[in-house]
C-alpha cells in the first residue's frame, strides 16, 4: 500500500500538466507533461500486469528516456551556451554508461548509472538557479514553473545521492525493519519532486511571459 502512495502526486502531476499541452506553453513544459505521462504508463503497466521478475525492466528500459528528457528541459532552458554543450557531452555519457549497464559489460546492477544521472540533475538545477540570479529582469520566483520544477529536481537528486552511493557497495533488503524504512525513502523523495511538477504546472503566470 505504501508503495502506491507517490502515485498520488505523480498523478496530479500529469493531469496538471495536461494543461501545457492543451495551450501549447513553451516546449520545455510539453516535455515534462510528456515526460509525467511516461512514468504514469509505466506504472500503469506494473499495476496492470503485476510480475515481479518484468516491473524492474518497465523502469530500466524507462529511466533513460526519462532523464534523456530532464537533460533536454534543461538545455531548452539555458541560454549559456556553455550549459548547453555541457548538457550535449552529459547526454552523451549517459548512453554510452547505459549501453554498458545494459549489456552487463561492466555493471551488473545500475545504481552508478542512476547516481551519475542524479549528480547531472544536482548540477544542472543549481546551474539553472546561478543564471537565473544572473538575469536582468527580475521574476517572480513563485509564479515562475521553471523554478519550481528545479526545486523538485534539486531536492529529489541530492538527497537521493547518498542513497545511491550506499545502495551501490551495501543491496538492500527487506531483512530488518531500519532496511525495510529505506526502501521506502526514494518513494517519500519522488513523492515529494511531484509536488513541486504539480506547482510548477498549477502556477498561475503564463511560462510563455517569463
């Protein structure tokens, strides 16, 4: 039962983010509603058609389709020119570290895949936050989508860091109940990313404005 309880948000989320595609707001939203739309499939199919030994292939084959997406909202985003090939070369690096994670070349599991894809995320919405600062006209921080999709980004990558980094050298198990409670942590950050998704989309300034 705990284990549904992000999807509230993650459902929110994607109906809010409807709106973007029905009035046609700038690209960068489009792609987060479709990014949103993604993982509500993905989850639909693991609801559906519940199989243990597939639900972790509906997210391995998914997590780089979706990050591929977060890494083009932010170069749609950036006007740094500098940002912009630093996203195309981590972009690149990320295939290339999925294509060996897949194959099993050089990982057997993907938790390095998934902690160098966060430590890009942590990156590039502090870089996001450090050049708006820079920026000449002043927005309204509270009404802008951009920054509460960063702020979700921000929050659900860096505290999944030291997650990641642990999950990597020590599996966890449902054995002891202090393991069981963090299985549920990544639920608990993602549930809490979707919040910020579903402000971001539920803003009331036109992002076309900003």
């Amino acid at each position: 039962m705990w284990n549904l309880i992000y999807l509230i948000p993650l459902l929110i989320a994607a109906v809010a983010g409807i709106r973007s595609l029905i009035k046609k707001w700038d690209i960068q939203y489009r792609i987060l509603s479709v990014l949103l739309l993604i993982h509500v499939s993905v989850e639909l199919m693991v609801l559906i058609r519940p199989n243990p030994d597939r639900e972790f292939y509906y997210y391995d084959i998914s997590f780089p389709i979706r990050h591929l997406l977060l890494l083009t909202i932010y170069y749609i985003s950036t006007n740094s020119v500098i940002h912009k090939i630093t996203i195309i070369i981590l972009g690149g690096m990320f295939l290339l570290h999925t294509f060996f994670c897949f194959s099993r070349i050089f990982f057997r599991e993907d938790s390095f895949l998934r902690l160098n894809a966060s430590l890009a995320m942590v990156y590039l919405s502090i870089a996001f936050f450090n050049e708006l600062l820079k920026r000449e006209l002043a927005v309204r921080l509270n009404t802008y989508p951009m920054a509460w999709f960063s702020t979700g980004v921000l929050i659900y990558h860096a505290s999944i860091i030291p997650y990641l980094i642990m999950l990597g050298f020590y599996p966890i198990t449902d054995n002891i109940p202090l393991e069981r409670a963090l299985n549920y942590l990544p639920l608990f950050l993602a549930a809490t990313m979707y919040v910020f998704f579903a402000i971001a989309f539920l803003c009331t300034q036109d992002p076309e404005n900003t």
